[in-house]
C-alpha cells in the first residue's frame, strides 16, 4: 500500500463514522497533531501503530457506534 492510499483511508475511515482526529488520537493514546501528520502523510505509523489503527478502525466499523 502506498503512502497515499494510506492517508486516504485514514480520512475515509474516520469521516465515514464521523469521528474527530482528536477521538481517534484519544484512542490511539496520541496527539491529535500526530494522527493529523499520518492523516496528512507527513509522518508515517511506524509498524507498532498501524496494528492499533487498523484495529480500531475494525472495531467502529463492526460495532458501528462511536468510539
């Protein structure tokens, strides 16, 4: 996956359950700046934080409710 299809889904996830950078960052246990970078691709999620990404990102698409 590229960086820019990372950075898509990242803000088609989030927006689609219409979530804040800050929830997502909150849950992540990061800086609303930080996940903003990743959103961003100025930074990119070293291996040990895409796993709780994508995890959450599972986990409000198979509940559908608010994190």
């Amino acid at each position: 996956m590229s960086n820019v299809q990372l950075t898509d889904n990242l803000v088609r996830l989030r927006k689609a359950y219409n979530y804040t950078q800050k929830q997502i960052g909150d849950k992540l246990n990061i800086s609303r700046q930080a996940y903003s970078n990743y959103e961003r691709g100025k930074r990119i999620p070293d291996i040990g934080m895409l796993i709780p990404v994508s995890y959450t990102h599972l986990r409000a698409h198979e509940t559908r409710r608010h994190l």
